[in-house]
C-alpha cells in the first residue's frame, strides 16, 4: 500500500524546495593509495609547481622580490619587468592565451589540468599523503572513523589535522606574500606586527586550502568549477580520454585463478572494484563518460596492477580516443585542433612582440589650457602645451623633451623648444612639464599643423615615446 499525501490546508500551500550544495558526511570517499605511471607523472607535474608556488617569492630580482603585486603602489613586479595600470590590457590578453592553451590542450588530451596540475587536485593530493601517513591506508581510515573516541583516534586526528593546518597556513602566507613581499610578511606575522588587512588574508586563504583540500574535494570539481561543466564542448572523438575498454572488460566478474573465464562468457574485468576505491571524484569509470572525471588515470594504474596480477595484458582501462576505440585509428591534426595551436601561436607571438618593445615611459601632451592659443611676436609664433610624463621604468632617470616636425624626426624642422627642457623622474613618478614651442613667423605656413613631441630618458635612448600635438598660429602673411 503506498502512503497518500496529506492534503490538509497548510501542507497543501508550495513548499520552498532547498538543493543542499554541499554532500556532507555519508558520501566521505576514502580513495585507495595506488602506485603506477599516472600516480608518478602526477607527482612529476604537481611538485615542480608546487616548488615554484612556494619558493618564487623569495628569490629576489634587482634587489626586489622577483613577482611582487604591489597594490599600493600600483606596480606589479614580475621578473625583469614592472607592469602597470596602464598595462592592464596585457594581463587581459595573458588570461586569454591562458584561456586559449587549455582548450587547446583539452581538444587534444582531455581534463589533463583538471587531473595533474589544477591546485585544487595538487592540493588535495597533498592533504590525502598528510591523512594517510596520520591515519593510515583507506581500510585503516574507514576502521578510524567507525570507531568510538579514544586517546589514539584523537591523537591521529589531531596530526592530521595538524599537518593540514601548517599546508594552509603556508600556503595562506605564500599566495598574500605575493602581495605583500613575503619576507617582510613573514617576519611581521612572527613578530605580531603585521598590517591587519594582510594577515587578515593569510587566514583567510588558510582557512579556504583546508577547507577546499580537506573537506569539499571533489565537490569542488563536481559543483563548483565552472570548468567541469563546459570542457565536453570541447571533446570530439579524437580526444584522448580515459576509457573503460568496454568490449574486452564485459561481462565483468568474479572467477578462480587459471579458470578459462572466456568460456564462461567472461571478460577481462574481474569487477574487484579498485577502479571505483582509487578514485578522487567516486566514479565508476565502467559506466562510460562522465563529467565528473578529471582523467588523472588513477583507474588505470589501478586496474593495470589487477591485469598484472592476473596476468591478462594491462590497458583495460587506459588514454585513448572514441575513433581508436572503434575504428584503431587517432587523428591528432584535425581542424579543430589546428585552429586552436594557430590562434594560441598567433596571439603568443602578438603578445610577445607587444611586451618586447614595450617603452617604459608614458607621455601625454595637452594645451595649456590657461595660456592663450598662441602668443605672437614679430619674430615668432608661441604654444604652451602640458607634457605628462610617466616613468614606468626601474629606477630614476632624466628625460629630455624635444620637438620635431614628423613621426620619424627625418625631416628638418622648423619647430624649435623655447629652451632645453628636462625632468628628474623617480621609478614611478608622474610629472607634468610646461613647455613652449615656437616658430619664426615667416616659416609658418599653416593656421594648424601638427608636430611630434619627443620624451627620452638620459641614460637610456632605447627609452623614449613619441606623442603628437597641434600647433596653432595666425593665418601666415
Ligand atoms: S580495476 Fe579493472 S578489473 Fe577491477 S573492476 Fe576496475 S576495470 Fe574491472
Ligand atoms: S574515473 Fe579514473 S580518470 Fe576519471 S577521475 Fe576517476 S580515477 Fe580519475
């Protein structure tokens, strides 16, 4: 008999219906350690990152830390060049290459970033070698949490998450000290004389790697990554993927050693479900494509040590492509694909090109705006502009500004600086510079011309910027 609804007058009004983002507690996946080649290559890409995360900021680059955002100040230090304001552009399309890369490499190896290199899987990796080396492999960790409290659950309780806390709290100081100088920040923390604001963040990005690592793990990837849910427009069939081998594996089951299974109608799979214990994100990689997986190959390793064991040759689950699985055949340059490198080429050879003969130095010309259009003499013809010069680069330096007749400074001109002008800039600064421009009447040939001003720094001829401006006179004789 099935239970009837109530239908009294207060049930019947519309329920608010809640969908709870967060899968607590009964689904805790307690993944199973697994040794091969896709757990070594994930340690081989994950460390190297790592390592450079951690310790580029202490390396120093010209006496300042090598990457540093500088917010206060507005600079923003990476390696040999500070970028600034101004250069927002280039960040904009550095995202965009970054962008375009992923698809590229997703068009042709699948979620590889989701499955190696992402910090969300290399964090969490890291978290699960801390839960295992405190409590011990996946039956021992199930055993702990079933049992009762007691002096040696705390204890392994405790170190893990003591451990957890100190890869948060560097992690936490690592990612603000990028912002901050990381020695200063260190120091400062320690010596309780940081700025409120930055050791503010350092908990607060802390406090995000435990949870993120320790707690929400996959659900990161399942309900929050925005990644997950758009990367299978980009898969075609000649996308390398991690595959169950569903025609060699079916039927799965149980049977003795040495027995001829396939007379039985069996497969190669023996459905001892290690494929399912070893993965991150509690999928059964049988069940075909799913956008939960991150293809970290995981499965594979784990069902490549079952084949050994069982002695059947390894790759029942493994990278392929749809059209290999089906027809033996991979094709790595089709259209999609080629079109992906050529955007990404071309935009890192546009990008490459603007960065290096970018000038450090920022000139803008405008008319004084309190002077007359022109002052007139019987000698000469005057302008008054404003040059606002910015020096963006490192260090100090002198700048002269000069006047010339075109773009090139090729022709003769007959415009000529009231006086030699010249400005002392510190790294950064921004300084407005009046200066007069004249022409002998009888050489002005226009009521309006235009003319180039020149900026350059001293030291440096490499640095300079040109600007264009107009120059107004009296209607020549
Ligand atoms: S690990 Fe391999 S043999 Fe075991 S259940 Fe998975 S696919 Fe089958
Ligand atoms: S199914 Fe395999 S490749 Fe996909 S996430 Fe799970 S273990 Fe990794």
């Amino acid at each position: 008999m099935t239970d009837k609804i109530p239908t009294t007058e207060v049930e019947s009004k519309p329920k608010k219906q809640y969908i709870d983002l967060y899968e607590a507690g009964s689904n805790k996946i307690y993944t199973r350690k697994v040794k091969g080649f896709y757990q070594r290559l994930r340690r081989y890409t994950g460390i190297p990152l790592l390592l450079g995360f951690m310790l580029l900021p202490w390396f120093n680059i010209e006496g300042r830390q090598a990457v540093l955002f500088d917010l206060p100040e507005r600079k923003f230090h990476i390696l040999w060049t500070t970028f600034w304001p101004q250069d927002f552009m280039l960040l904009a399309w550095l995202l965009i290459i970054a962008a375009f890369t992923l698809f590229t490499v997703t068009v042709l190896v699948g979620r590889v970033w989701c499955g190696f290199t992402c910090p969300q899987t290399v964090w969490t990796l890291m978290f699960i070698w801390a839960e295992d080396k405190c409590e011990g492999d996946r039956n021992a960790r199930i055993k702990l949490d079933k049992a009762p409290w007691s002096f040696t659950k705390f204890r392994k309780k405790a170190a893990k998450h003591g451990l957890w806390f100190l890869i948060s709290f560097i992690t936490g100081l690592t990612f603000i000290g990028y912002f901050y100088g990381v020695k200063d920040l260190t120091v400062d923390l320690f010596t309780f004389n940081a700025h409120p604001a930055g050791a503010f963040w350092v908990f607060f990005f802390a406090a995000a790697t435990y949870g993120n690592a320790g707690f929400l793990r996959e659900q990161v990837c399942k309900y929050m990554c925005p990644y997950a849910r758009f990367q299978s427009v980009m898969y075609d069939r000649d996308t390398m993927l991690v595959t169950y081998d569903e025609a060699r594996g079916e039927s799965r089951g149980k049977r003795k050693a040495r027995e001829d299974y396939k007379a039985k109608g069996l497969g190669d799979c023996i459905d001892c479900g290690w494929c399912v214990q070893v993965c991150p994100v509690d999928i059964d990689i049988r069940d075909g494509l799913q956008y939960e997986c991150i293809d970290c190959g995981l499965c594979a390793d784990a069902c490549d040590s079952v084949m050994d064991r069982m002695k059947y040759p390894r790759g029942l689950i493994r990278f392929t492509t749809q059209d290999s699985m089906e027809t033996g055949e991979t094709h790595v340059l089709r259209p999609r694909f080629i079109g992906y490198v050529v955007a990404v080429c071309l935009m890192i050879g546009l990008f490459a090109y603007t960065v290096g003969t970018r000038t450090p130095l920022g000139v803008d010309v405008i008319r004084d705006r309190g002077a007359k259009l022109f002052r007139e003499t019987p000698e000469y013809i005057e302008n008054v502009y404003m040059v606002k010069i910015n020096n963006m680069g490192r260090g100090e330096s002198y700048f002269s500004v000069d006047v010339q007749a075109d773009e090139t400074g090729e022709s003769p001109s007959d415009y000529r600086m009231k006086k030699k002008y010249r400005a002392y800039l510190e790294e950064g600064e921004i300084f407005s510079l009046p200066v007069s421009v004249r022409i002998d009447r009888d050489k002005l040939n226009s009521t309006k011309s235009t003319i180039y001003f020149v900026v350059e720094a001293e030291d440096d001829e490499t640095v300079h910027a040109i600007q264009k401006a107009s120059f107004i006179g009296p209607a020549p004789k």
